[in-house]
C-alpha cells in the first residue's frame, strides 16, 4: 500500500510522517505503527533513505505482504519451539525417570525460552529491514530546501 504524507521531523535515518486517513483505523494496514491513533490524521514513523526534510510532501509505501509473512513467521516458530519443547520434555522423562508432567513443563519453558531468543533475533534483524513502511518518493519540497 502506498500514500502520501507530509514530513514532520526527521532523526537519522527516520523520519514521522503525517498521512491524511481516508480509512477507518480498523479497515488501516498501518494502524499498528500509527503514532496519531484515531485521528483525523495519523502519525508514522518512517524509513527514509531519500533524505527527506520537514515539509517535504512524500510518498512512502507500507509493506502488508511482509507483515503477513512476519506473523506467519512468529505464530509458526513459536508452534514450533512449543511442539519441540513438550516432546523434548517427554523425552526427558522417559530417559530420566520423571514425572511427566514436570519434564513435559521444563521442556515446554525451555523451547519457548530459546524459540522467543531465536524469533527476537531475526525480528531485530527483519524489522530494520522489512517491517517500516519507507519513503519512496519526494513528491514536492518544503521550505526548509530554500525556493524552488
């Protein structure tokens, strides 16, 4: 999805971006990032490596394929390490002489320990990468640029 915004502060390589909302916040894509929740306008923090100022109109495009994939990703992963977990609980049991019910237990707390590490670990990486929505166009440049 794309739309346009206009730029209200910048901070390395951020910037908030107030976009008009044509929608209902429940019918917005964006409306997990959205600083300015339930407004007439929405507030939202951007990636922006075209630089752009305050006051500058742009275009910046909100990743919803990605943020299926992510959910699918943490949703699924978590499945996984509870799955991973119980079952290395039962195993643990049977090889140790436990009562099931607490190795099934150690085990579920351990897989989803070190499933949730795993999935923190690649959701820092991804979300720099993927999950900010990110300016992809300078439709037109404010003031702070000098005349045009």
């Amino acid at each position: 999805m794309t739309d346009n915004g206009l730029v209200i502060t910048t901070e390395e390589d951020f910037a908030e971006v107030e976009v008009d909302c044509l929608k209902e916040c429940h019918d917005c894509t964006a409306r997990n990032l959205c600083i300015g929740n339930k407004q007439n306008t929405g507030r939202l923090s951007v990636k922006n490596p075209l630089h752009a100022m305050p006051g500058d109109e742009v275009k910046i495009q909100i990743p919803d394929e990605n943020y299926s994939q992510a959910l699918i990703l943490l949703f699924g992963g978590l499945l996984v390490a509870i799955l991973l977990g119980t079952g290395g609980g039962y195993l643990l049991a049977v090889v140790f002489s436990l009562r099931s019910s607490l190795a099934s237990f150690i085990g579920l707390s351990t897989g989803l320990a070190i499933g949730g590490y795993v999935l923190s670990r690649i959701f820092r990486r991804k979300n720099k990468k993927q999950l900010y929505p990110v300016i992809i166009d300078i439709i037109k440049k404010g003031d702070c640029h000098g005349s045009a």
